[in-house]
C-alpha cells in the first residue's frame, strides 16, 4: 500500500476519536482528504473493499453524531463505487459546517463582549455607589477572564480613576502597559495617577520608559513637566517644556508651563 493510502487509511481511523472530542470539522475533513487520496490511487481489489467498508463505516458515524448532525442535518448516502459523489457532497458539508463555525464564533465573540460591557457597566454604578469593594471584585473578576486584553484594562483603570482610587488604577494601568508597552496614552494615564498619588519618581521613569516610542509627542513632555511642576523640579519642568515646544510650537499649555516654570526659577520670561 502507497504511503498516500496509508495516510487515507489513518485519516478515516481517525474519523470516530474526532467525534468523541467534539470535533466535527476535522472529522469531515478527514473522511473528505482521505476519499480525494484514494481516488487518486489505482487500488487492487481487496483495497478497494477495504476502503468501501472504512468509509461506509465512517459516513454511519457522521450521520449518527449529534453534533455533525446539528451542523448538517441532511444524511449523507453512500454506496461502494461512489466515492466521487460523496467527495462532492463532503466539499458541501465542509463549506456548510465551516460558515456555522463562523457564524457561532461571531455569537461566541458577541456573547463576550456583552458580558464585559455589563460588568464594566456594573463596575461603574458600584463606584458611583461608593460600594468600592464589591466594585474591585466584580473588575478584577473581568480582567481575570480576560488576561491579555490590554485595552480591557485601561478602561477598567479609567473607572478607578473617576472613582478617585488611584492605587486600584495604577494596578491596571501597569498590566496594560506590560502587555502593550508601545501605547503612549497608557503612560500619559499613569502619569496622571502618579501625580496624584504624589509618586513623582515613579512618574518620571515611566515616562522615561515611553520616550523610546514617543520622541515626537509633544502631550509626553508636556505631562512630564506637570509632573515636574508638582514635585517642584522647575529647571526640568523647563526642559521638559521646551522640548514640547520644539516638537509644537503653537502647543500654549506648554508655553504657559515653560514661563510658570521661569519665574519660579526667577528667570526672565519668555515672549
């Protein structure tokens, strides 16, 4: 036996161990392959009895399969010498079962993010209530089941934030930026949370940490340098200023900062 007939041969063995693990596509797909192998191949007489019984034995198994059934519910007829028609059949079910897997993986996707939208909704009502406690159960319960959703935890932060619990925001913000340390808006967050929770040192190295992917933000330096400004750093607060300036001149907070930051250095403003 030809080592294509072999694999056909495995392929439809295989056929009742996909089924018994849910797994309808491949278990089609297999007996599908594995028919187009054969057809292809000059069988003797005893092969060719051979495969007729594998594969009749292999269509009772997906007509009587719930699951193939549920996706498919038209049986599938199969007589020896007609392996060409139900080759052809089988590229119908594949194409049927492959738009139902779409289809329910859309439901499945939808279903998630209805689900993560009602708990960030409830999250937000229980901070609203000051029920903080039960708030951080039900957010971190979400985040847990969506542990490499950076965006997920940024909003989570944000309604710490409006919550005023800076620690619980900069927790998430933190993760976030772990998993998707390219995003600058995600520092210019940290940085708000930082300040507020007077971490000044901190602050500074995060938004040391986003430079590398940000060198032309001018809001970047701008935020550094309200960091600056609250830990009373005003020689870097006018650097951090005219940095900002540099990458926009029109940029007016920053003008506003920079001469702030000159007459607290007892320098002479700037025009």
């Amino acid at each position: 036996m030809s080592a294509e007939l072999s694999k056909a041969r495995a392929q439809i063995s295989a056929i009742g161990t996909h089924l018994k693990q849910g797994k309808v596509f491949p278990a089609a797909t297999a007996l599908y392959e594995a028919i187009n192998s054969i057809l292809r191949s000059q069988l003797m007489k005893s092969e060719r009895e051979e495969f007729a019984r594998m594969i009749t034995d292999a269509v009772y198994l997906l007509n009587n399969d719930k699951g193939f059934r549920s996706s498919y519910p038209l049986l599938m007829q199969y007589h020896p010498g007609q392996e060409k028609q139900l080759a052809e059949m089988l590229r119908d079910v594949l194409q049927e079962l492959q738009h139902t897997a779409v289809s329910e993986a859309k439901d499945i996707i939808q279903e998630k993010s209805q689900r993560r939208e009602a708990s960030l909704e409830r999250g937000r009502l229980l901070l609203a209530e000051q029920k903080h406690d039960e708030a951080r159960e039900v957010l971190e319960k979400l985040a847990k089941e969506h542990p490499d959703d950076s965006d997920l935890k940024a909003r989570i932060a944000d309604l710490f934030i409006k919550g005023e619990l800076y620690e619980d925001a900069f927790t998430y913000l933190n993760e976030a930026l772990d998993l998707s340390p390219d995003q600058i808006h995600l520092y210019n967050r940290i940085g708000i949370v930082l300040r507020r929770l007077k971490k000044f040192d901190v602050a500074e190295k995060y938004f040391i940490r986003a430079v590398p992917y940000a060198k032309n933000d001018a809001n970047l330096y701008f935020n550094l340098g309200r960091v600056y400004v609250d830990w009373g750093r005003f020689d870097k607060a006018e650097k951090a200023a005219r940095i900002a300036l540099r990458i926009t001149p029109a940029f007016d907070e920053a003008k506003k900062m920079l001469n702030f930051s000159l007459k607290r250095q007892n320098k002479p403003v700037e025009p």
